[in-house]
C-alpha cells in the first residue's frame, strides 16, 4: 500500500492492475500509520455511518481482495499475510507485492469468500439506500446487480479476456471475519456468522434482524475491548475499516427496520415475524445504547432506533394517505371538481379506515409488548390526513367545495364512528385539531363569503318561480284547510338546510349563516311585495296564500331562532299588513257601489240589502282560508266597513225623509242592522260592538216622543266615544226638531263627549266625513 499526498488530507489512493486494467479507488481511511504521528487511531471517525452509498462501494472495493474482484483461472500467490513482530517485513515496488511467506489455500478460499460477501453486502445496501433516499416501500431483495455480479463471479471470466496474476490484498474482516491485523499485537480469529454460517448483510437481506443485531453486538464489543487493549494503536487505519463495517451494517439494520415498517400496510400483507424481529431490534438496541459514552465512543453512540421505528410509521401514513384517491380522480380541485373532491374525500376516509383497523387486528398482535403501536399509527394517519386536507382547502374554490371539506373534517373524520368498530379506542392523549385554528378560520369565512352570495342567488331564483307562477294563473293551493303558496316550502328548505349543515360543523357557523338568512330574507320580502303587487295576479286567493306564507315565517323561523332572525319580524309584519289592506281593498271596491241605493225611497220598498250581504259571504270564504288570527281581524274589518259605509249613507241621505217616510226609514234602518248583525255573526265575526251603531242612529230619527232622544243620544254617545260634534249636528238635522230643543241636545251632546272614555281600540264615527250645510246651520241655531 502506497500513502500519497499530505497527512492532512487524510486521504489515499490504492492502485491494483490485472492484465492492463486499472483500478483507482480513494478512501479518506487508508493513511498508514507511520506517516500519521501523534493521531490518535480512533480520532475524527464519529461521522462514519452516515457515508453514502458511492462512498461505501468505494470503501469495499478498496478493502477487498483484487483477488475476489477479478478471478483468474490461473494460479495466484496469495497475498502477504500479517506478520508477527519477528517475522520479515513485505515489500511494495512499482506497483507489484512480493511475499516471502505463502498463505495456506484455506485463507485463500477464505478470502475468495470474503470478497464475495463484501460485493454482496455492497450492492445489497446500495440498493436498499438508493430506495430509502427514493421512498420506495417495495421489499427488499437481492438486487439484479448483485446476482448479474455472482454469476459472473461463479462462472468466471469473459472467454478472451485477458487476466493478469491476482494478488489478493487482506479482506476487510470487521463482519465477514478476515479482518486485517495490525503489524503488532494478537491476530484475531476470522469472524464468521452464527448463523448456518451467514454473515450480516446475508442476515439483514433475509431479515433475521435479530441474530443479526446480535452479531453487531459481538463485533461492536470486540472492537471496542480491542480498542481499550490499544491493540490498534499502531494501525488505526485496521480499526478504521472494522468500524466502518459495524456502523454501515447498523445503517443497514436500520434501513431494513424502516423497509419493513413501511411494507406492512401494502398489498403484500403483514409480516408478522419481521414486524417482530424488527421491534425487539429496536428495543434491544435502546438497552444495548442507553446513554452516550463518557470517552465519546461513536461505536457506542445512542442510534434512537425507537425514534427511527416512529419517523417509519409517519412515513407510512404518509405514502398511504398521499395515494388514497389518486387513481381515479386526480389530486387537482378545480372549481368543477366537487364530484371528484367528494369522490377523493370518500376514498380518503375509506383507505384510512382500512389501514387503521389492519394496523388493530393485525399489525399490533405482531408487535410485541413495551411499543406503543396504535397509538404511534393514530398520531401518524391523524398528521398525515392533516397534511392532505390543508393541501386539498388551498385549491378548494366554490361554497360547495369548502363545505365538502368542512363537513369530512367536522362529521365524517371527527364522528366517533369513523373507524367503524367500537374497539378501535382513541389514544389517552387527545389528538390535536385536524385544520390549525387559522386554516379552520379561513375555511369557515371563505365558505360565508360564498353561502351569501349562493342564498342571494337562490331568493333570486324563487322570485323567478313566483313570476312564472303568476303570468300562469296558477291558484294556489289548498292544504289543511289554508292557501299554500310554494314561497314557504321554499324559503323554509332554504333556511333550514343551510343552518342545519351550518350546525353541524360548528355553532359559530351556524349562527353566522342564521345572519346571513336574516339579512337575505329581509330583503326579498319587500322585492316580492313590490313585484307582486305590480302584477296582473293579485286576488284575494293569492294575497291570502302570501298572507299565511308571511304569518308562518314569522311564526315558525322566528320562534326556532329568535335571537337570529328576531330583526326580520317587523319586515314580515309590515308586509302581511300590506297584502291584507289589498284582500280589503279588493272587497270594498266590490261593495262600495251598492251602497248608493241605501237610504233612498226606492229602498223603502225594496231589499237592496241583500247584494251587500252576498259579497261578504263570499269573501268569508276566501278568510276561512287564511291564518285564524288574520282571518278574523280582516272579516271584522269587513263588519265596520259595512256598518260605516251605511251610516254614511244615512247621515249624507240623497233624499229627505218627512214624516211618515222617515218613520219608515227608521224603522227599515233597524230591521238592515240586525240582518247585518246577524250576517256577520254567522261568519264568525267577534265585533259585536258594532251591532248597536245603526239602531241607535235609527231610534233617533224614529223617535214620537221628542223627551226620549235624549236617551238614545246618551246611548249613542256611551257606545261609541268616538262620535264628533258634526255628527250630532247631521242626525239633529236629520230630526227637524226645532231651534230650542237643537240648541239643547247639542249642549248636552257635548257635555256627554267631554266626559266620554277611550274608545278602547273601538273606532267608527271617527272615519265618517259629514258637511255642515246651510241646513244643518239654520236647523241647530
């Protein structure tokens, strides 16, 4: 071996020729101790089991035999074997070693083995650090490479190919047990596997992890007794190697541990017995390293293989959640992709369910005790579900979309049945939130954002519904005995939906979204009015229809959310009020021409009567249809309006009763009260204060005997305060009584007003507009 370049550098270079083919190998291991004076043999060697793979090949190719690299049919001297202090030294010139000393065929043989098994154990951890670095879950195998190789190495050279005398360097013997020894001290014994003769990287490939971590442990402590002996103090570049050895060899267990955690959950099934081995490694090695060293040893350094077993199970759940849904739908949300982000959460839930309740009925049985197995998986799918979801809100467009996601992370992800077996238990330790408290909010206000502007959208929809309903005539119809417009099935549905999806996620969202409603409905009301009111639809069928249809929203959405919605009540109030002034107006535009022939000579002789009456049954039938209490305050507003409209006719009389005539007409004003009296009562109107009005009016104009219209004026002054002085002075006139008894009843009237109550909600005169004539002047003065 040749030393070339500084000492500093640390730094070698081997060069081997067969038959004029040269091998250039450079290791930062290979400085000879002689020209290292005052290093210490175990110094700057703590990074060693992080080398790369190339790196590693490299170290094996230079620490193996030429001989086992390249065979040769011919005869070869075997290379110098290590010396004892009294033997002769080796010399080296021009690249060719000369011995005076041949080694026996045996370690020969043996160090044929040796390189074979250092090819072996190469490209094995070549392969396997290549698919680590990659991700790569596949099993791990013996590589193409590798058998390409040990064919070629069993069947032996090409035909032609010229070989040159092989000279076999010492084999690196810190595992395959032909190690190199120093020039001085004991030679120790070749290594050789306890197991049917298998060396490590043979044990670690077949995954007999545990006979192979406990070969490791040999060879660790040997190195490490050999170490504390000083036996290679004079030739730490031996030590060197051997250490090299041991640590890429726990790189390997290691990367094995990880390989095979990461292949429990795949298609090929568990491997209970590798799971096993692989967690009693894990356990044993944390026994073996409790602590770091006090001397800084890195051969006895913590390897943290229980943290390694951990980053394997993130590891795993991440590739499996990463996969689940790519095949069919893509990972991409665009703002058509609802389907396809529903079909992509469904499938999410579905492949963790699966992993999760493998990893309970198969995968922990394997384990033995002392790991915490469901725990560490839960933790794991629970991050990596995590992870894709906050990918899946960063491209999520659409109200729909955010909800998908809202809704799989709040019900479906968060419901205790997720994992569909009650013995799936949750881990002591609660589980942190699924979104981070700032995506969770994001979502939630990029959802409202697009929920107002979808429900705005939606009232525009049902006023289009309404508009095509009304340029259709269509009636509405008739349930449980009331008009039913569709407006209430819809606006209910609307509200509804939204603020029990909103529930579900959280009370925050729900009651926003309530706002949201509030705010919509309060502005539709009024559109729909005003469009309503300007169409050719309006009839007192459909104003009954949106009479109830207001009368349940008030009642029904207010009482289930009083807090939220309480704002729109007077909307919904002054509303209904509008379409029942028009169910009235609709009714007096039908009636006000019949009362023209009231209180006229015609009418004497005629029932002129009975037309009214006709009318307000028939619109009794449309009330029987709509909400009980608007249905009885609009029939007695019909009653006051016929009870006024004929006091107006009998205080403004187109013709002037004399006489008997008026008489008569008294007598025909009582006998149309009672018939409209008992109309209206037999309609089921409550406003039975109005029945005494016309009577009285009539008793005043009928009465023989002048002393009694005293009375009847206190009387009709008590049942309707609020009667005004020009209605006295109308019906006086009406009664021709005289200057003198005018002049007294007049003064009585008014001292009976001054003294008259409220009219407690009662009003009726009030609304009757009388002139002050000429007549009515001469008459009372």
């Amino acid at each position: 071996m040749v030393v070339a370049g500084p000492t500093s550098a640390l730094a070698a270079t081997w060069h081997t020729e067969r038959s004029g083919y040269r091998v250039c190998r450079q290791s930062p291991l290979s400085a000879a101790p002689g020209r290292l004076p005052g290093l210490s043999p175990w110094a700057g060697w703590g990074c060693v089991c992080s080398l790369d793979a190339l790196w590693l090949l490299s170290i094996l190719l230079t620490f193996s035999s030429p001989a086992t690299m390249m065979p040769s049919p011919r005869p070869v001297s075997p290379g110098p074997e290590p010396q004892s202090p009294g033997e002769p030294q080796t010399t080296v010139q021009d690249g060719q070693r000369t011995s005076s000393v041949d080694a026996p065929d045996t370690l020969r043989e043996g160090a044929r083995k040796l390189g074979l098994g250092t090819w072996k154990r190469a490209f094995s951890w070549a392969s396997q650090h290549s698919r680590a670095a990659s991700g790569d879950p596949g099993p791990r195998r013996h590589s193409s490479l590798f058998r390409s190789f040990r064919r070629s190495l069993e069947e032996g050279p090409a035909a032609g190919q010229s070989q040159g005398a092989a000279v076999p360097e010492e084999p690196l013997g810190a595992v395959d047990g032909a190690g190199r020894q120093p020039s001085t001290g004991p030679r120790p014994e070749v290594l050789e596997s306890q197991t049917e003769g298998k060396s490590v990287a043979d044990l670690i490939t077949e995954r007999q992890l545990l006979a192979a971590f406990e070969q490791l442990q040999q060879l660790e402590a040997q190195l490490v007794a050999e170490k504390d002996s000083h036996t290679y103090e004079q030739d730490p570049t031996a030590f060197a190697r051997r250490a090299m050895d041991v640590c890429l060899h726990y790189d390997a267990l290691a990367a094995e541990i990880r390989a095979i955690v990461r292949e429990t959950l795949g298609p090929e099934g568990v491997d209970a017995d590798a799971l096993a081995q692989a967690a009693r490694v894990v356990q044993a090695e944390a026994e073996a390293h409790p602590a770091p060293p006090a001397d800084g040893d890195f051969l006895r350094t913590p390897r943290h293989w229980c943290q390694l077993w951990e980053d394997a199970v993130r590891q795993s759940a991440q590739e499996r959640v990463q996969g689940a849904g790519l095949e069919g739908t893509g990972d991409a949300v665009g703002p058509e992709g609802v389907q396809g982000l529903a079909q992509l959460l469904a499938q999410l839930g579905s492949s963790v369910r699966g992993d999760l309740q493998k990893v309970r009925r198969e995968v922990q049985p394997a384990y033995p005790a002392g790991l915490p197995v469901w725990e560490a998986y839960l933790r794991a799918f629970h991050g990596a579900v995590a992870q894709r979801l906050q990918g899946l809100a960063r491209r999520a467009r659409g109200c729909e979309q955010l909800y998908l996601l809202l809704d799989w992370a709040a019900n479906v992800y968060g419901s205790p049945d997720f994992l569909g077996t009650p013995d799936l238990a949750l881990p002591a330790e609660p589980l942190p939130p699924l979104l981070a408290p700032e995506v969770w909010a994001r979502l939630e206000s990029d959802y409202t954002s697009f929920l107002e502007t979808k429900i705005a959208s939606c009232f525009d929809h049902i006023l289009q519904l309404e508009r095509s309903r009304w340029a259709a005539a269509e009636a509405p119809e008739v349930l449980q005995g009331r008009y039913r417009s569709p407006l209430s099935t819809d606006v209910h549905m609307l509200v509804a939906e939204h603020v029990k999806a909103a529930g579900a996620i959280s009370a925050g969202l729900e009651a926003t979204t309530l706002r949201i409603c509030a705010r919509a409905l309060g502005l539709f009301v009024p559109r729909l009015e005003r469009a309503f009111l300007e169409s050719e639809a309006v009839s007192e069928p459909q104003l009954g229809a949106y009479i109830n249809t207001c009368e349940e929203l008030r009642t029904s959405l207010l009482a289930r959310f009083p807090g939220a919605l309480g704002e729109l009540e007077p909307t919904l109030q002054a509303t209904t009020r509008t379409f029942q002034k028009h169910l009235l107006r609709s009714v007096q535009r039908k009636m006000q021409p019949l009362f023209r022939v009231l209180c006229t000579k015609s009418w004497l002789t005629h029932d002129a009567l009975c037309p009214l009456m006709d009318q307000a049954v028939a619109f009794a039938h449309h009330l029987k249809h709509v909400a009980p209490p608007l249905a009885q305050e609009t029939l007695q507003e019909v009653h006051r309006f016929v009870v006024r409209e004929y006091l107006v006719q009998a205080l403004r009389p187109r013709e002037r009763f004399r006489g008997a005539e008026r008489v008569n007409g008294a007598q025909k004003m009582t006998l149309d009260a009672q018939a409209i009296g008992s109309t209206f009562q037999g309609l089921g109107s409550e406003a039975s204060w109005l029945d005494q009005a016309i009577p009285c009016v009539a008793e005043i104009l009928g009465e023989t005997y002048k002393d009694d219209i005293c009375r009847h004026l206190e009387a009709l002054i008590r049942g309707y305060p609020d009667i005004r002085r020009e209605h006295i002075l109308a019906i006086l006139a009406l009664r021709r009584l005289g200057r003198s008894r005018n002049q007294s009843l007049l003064q009585h009237a008014q001292n009976l007003l001054r003294t008259a109550g409220s009219t407690r909600g009662h009003v009726l005169f009030e609304e009757i507009e009388v002139s002050t004539s000429m007549d009515v002047l001469v008459t009372c003065i």
